[in-house]
C-alpha cells in the first residue's frame, strides 16, 4: 500500500533500491531529517490512524510530521517494500528517570538479507540518531557529533532490557528501554491510543514538534522554540501565535492550514503561563 517513490522522494533519498547495510543506513539518516515529529492531532482531539494509507497521506502528501508510531509505520512499509526483513519493538522513555514508565514509544529492528546482524532504527523520537546501531552491547554513534551508545543490561525472569543512551550537557543520559518482544500493529495502536488521548499523556496537553536535520535540533515545546547544536550550546525564543504558521513551515517543514494553526495557536495561548 505505500507509495515507495512517493516516500523516498519525500526524504530526498536518491540511493539504489535495495536491501543493503548501505541502504539501510542512507533510509535512516534520510528519514530522521527528512520528517519532522509532531503530535498536533493528539493536541486537537483529532484521530490519529496508523494505517499505511492515512499515515502516508499525513505525513507525504499534506507536508505534516507525526510521531514515533507513525513515524515507525511508515519507515516498515519502506524496509518492507526495499526487501529488508525487520521486527517492530516499544521502549519505554525514562530520560534518567528511575520511575517505571509505559511502553509508548514505537522503534524498528531491522535485518538486512544474508546478514546475521540486526540493526536498530530509532527513527520516530525526533532527534536521531542520523545511523542505524548494530545491535551489540557497547555499539556507539557520533555522526554529525551527536553521540549515542547502546548497553544491554539482564532483567528479570532471564529477559535482556537493551538502553539508548545520549549525551547531554551533564553526561550520558538514558533516553528509553526496550526488549527484544516482538510487536505487532493492535500493540501500536494500544500504546497510541493511550499517547494520543490520555488526560495524563504529555502529548495530549501541549503543542510539541521537532526537526533535526543532522546540524541542529529544532524544538518547539508550546510556544517556546529551542535550537540545540551538537556542542551542547542551546538558544530560545517565544513564537507568537500570529507567527506560528509562517514558524512552522520555514523551519519545521510542517505545513498546516490556517484554521489549524489558528485552532492550535489558541490552544498553545491558553496553556500557555505568560499573560497574551
């Protein structure tokens, strides 16, 4: 069902169409700076489906983002269409928090044919990592100087619980937690539903979108907008809601209509804390 030139065209990948570690690789980085995240349906009451057609119509077609469960469904129906043999997975995001955390975050590991090693795709969490990770204890990523690592650690009852680690301005910093339980779509769509509609789900309650485009980490978290750079180094500003549509297209690349940016400006001055 998925338009695959339609996609690959979307991310600007212009690579052979085939199942290869070379593919695989340039389909990451392409992905991950290519597609900006954004929860704006969840945000806005809207429904939010994961199938194939409505996810490619969203996020190919009409210019938005999505986030990591649409994110992860599209980039299956690539690797599926290229050849790539791949297995769905949820984490857990805990970002050095030691309280348990729901399974909400989708990610992707993917086997390249004739291969024996398998790769993790995080390509749904907004801010790489811009290269696929073997998945072996140790493996590390410092393309475009965003540093990442992987560590494995024993669980219980025998079940290994693997960690993608960043670094931050403090050190290393657990970004979320994962095992090797396969997932299948009726899974994303419980953790979606929960993500997208839950009172408590932090995408529910305020306006989040990011680009990462391999130099810098744009990051707008209601109506503050961040630039990160790979040194650490970090500047924000407040966005205006007249300026919100105009933001978001120049430097998000996420296209809305103006009663969508109307209806989610307003949403974004109300939960705002700063008088308008």
């Amino acid at each position: 069902m998925l338009d695959l030139e339609g996609y690959l065209g979307r991310i600007g990948f212009r690579g052979e169409r085939a199942a290869t570690e070379s593919v695989l690789r340039e389909l990451v980085r392409a992905h991950v700076t290519a597609l900006p995240f954004e929860n704006f349906d969840a945000v806005l009451g809207a429904a939010i489906p994961l199938d194939v057609p409505a996810v490619q119509d969203k996020m190919l077609r009409r210019g938005r983002g999505g986030y990591c469960y649409e994110h992860a469904v599209l980039f299956a129906a690539a690797l599926e269409r290229l050849g790539f043999r791949f297995t769905a997975l949820h984490g857990r995001v805990t970002l050095g928090s030691e309280k348990a955390t729901p399974a909400t975050h989708a990610l992707l590991l993917a086997e390249v044919p004739g291969d024996d090693r398998r790769w993790l795709c995080d390509i749904g969490y907004g801010s790489g990592p811009l290269e696929p990770l073997e998945l072996v204890d140790g493996t590390r990523s410092e393309v475009g100087g965003w540093p990442f690592r992987l560590e494995r650690r024993p669980g219980e009852f025998g079940i290994d619980h693997w960690w993608l680690h960043h670094r931050g301005p403090d050190g290393w910093v657990d970004r979320h937690t994962f095992t090797l339980t396969p997932q299948y779509p009726v899974d994303y769509v419980g953790g979606s539903h929960y993500v997208g509609t839950h009172p408590r789900s932090p995408f529910t309650r305020r306006a989040y979108a990011q680009r990462f485009d391999g130099r810098r980490h744009q990051i707008l978290d209601g109506d503050e907008w961040t630039t990160v750079l790979p040194d650490g180094t970090r500047s924000s500003r407040t966005v205006h809601p007249r300026d919100l549509l105009r933001v978001l297209g120049e430097e998000f690349a996420i296209l809305l209509d103006e009663d969508t940016a109307a209806r989610l400006a307003d949403r974004t001055a109300a939960d705002s804390p700063s008088p308008r």
